[in-house]
C-alpha cells in the first residue's frame, strides 16, 4: 500500500485555568467557531463538534495523521487565548489550564459523543466539571500511571 490511511476520531477537552468561569455567553459561539477555523486550516481536520461552558471546551474532531495531538492542542490553546486577549473579550487575562483529555472514538459512538457535546449547558446542570472528569478517568480505565 503507497499512501497511510487512517480515521482517529478524536474527544478533546480542557479547561479555563483554575476552572474560571470565563467563556460568556457573548463571545462564546465566536470562539468555538474560531477554535473550529483554525483546526480545519492549520492542521486539516474535520470538525464534527465544538462546544462547552463557561470553564471548559469540548472538541470532536478526526485527527489529522501528519500532526500529533501535542501539536494540535499546544497550538489551538495558545493562538486561542492570545485571540481572546487581543480582541478583549473578558476584563482580566485569560489562559487555558495546563495540559488537555484527548479520548479516541470508534465510528459506532461519533453520533453519541457529538450529542453530548452540543449538551454540555444541560449536562452541567447535573453534573459538576469534577464528576465528568473522574466519570473520563473512569470510562477509560485510567490509573496513576496512565496520567
């Protein structure tokens, strides 16, 4: 075979540092639509979804096999938060949180999981940032040494 295949559907979350409330409701739609821009031109994945609250981002995307998922988070996070800070969308300084969750995603749960991100607002009536969290850490069997 001459050419790589590949099709990684990738679930992508983080945080606002120090889970700040900071994504508000006036300028939030303009970033998932600039966090989605930039992932389609920069490195040439296919969005499926983008959405989140006011702490924290959901990503649904098919990975791109000529970049890592380091190098698309890295990049997506700090262009982000350099946008948000030169066109003032908040008072004070915004930064996301150190480091990122990038879950892999069979074809059979890409309809599920692009469901449960166009929810979040509804989701986090029930649910805190920390019960998803340990329900990730939970769902896919990680332990001390995986993190």
């Amino acid at each position: 075979m001459s050419h790589s295949i590949t099709k990684i559907w990738i679930h992508g979350i983080y945080s606002t540092k120090d889970r700040m409330e900071l994504i508000g409701k006036e300028f939030e739609k303009i970033l998932y639509d600039h966090i989605r821009d930039n992932l389609i031109s920069q490195f040439h994945c296919f969005v499926k979804a983008v959405n989140g609250t006011p702490d924290h981002i959901h990503i649904l995307f098919l990975l791109n096999h000529n970049f890592s998922i380091q190098e698309i988070f890295h990049s997506i996070k700090g262009e982000s938060s350099h946008w948000i800070n030169q066109n003032n969308f908040i008072k004070t300084k915004f930064d996301w949180q150190i480091g990122y969750g990038a879950f892999s995603i069979g074809e059979s749960h890409v309809y599920e999981v692009e469901k449960y991100i166009q929810t979040q607002k509804i989701h986090h009536k029930k649910y805190s940032y920390t019960d998803e969290y340990n329900l990730f850490i939970k769902r896919y069997n990680i332990n001390k040494v995986n993190r």
